[in-house]
C-alpha cells in the first residue's frame, strides 16, 4: 500500500487533486441545469486559480 505513496511528488499530487476538484465541478448536473451562469463561473474561477498558483497552464 506503501508503495504507490512515493509515486507522485508533491507538485503531482497537488496538480492531481486541482484536475479532480475541477472535474467534480464539471461534473455537477445539479448546478449545471439549474444555475448556468454560476456553473461556469464556476469553472473559471477554479481555472484561473489553478493558473494563478502555477498549478496548470492555460494550455493544459
């Protein structure tokens, strides 16, 4: 169980953990279909911080 613990370095692990916050989001039916606008604000919001930390690029 150990050994998958040293796989990803910390950078890795913290891109993984902002690509599943921001597919969980996307994922969001509920908030897609009642709140449009806010749902894609949503996302860019989320976006723009995963930037603005260094996390991704625009171009990921």
């Amino acid at each position: 169980m150990n050994t998958c613990k040293s796989l990803f370095s910390p950078d890795q692990e913290a891109k993984l953990r902002a690509y599943d916050r921001w597919h969980r989001a996307l994922d969001d039916c509920s908030m897609r279909m009642d709140c449009p606008d806010a749902y894609h604000d949503k996302l860019l919001r989320q976006a723009d911080e995963m930037d603005r930390l260094g996390i991704v690029t625009w171009q990921e």
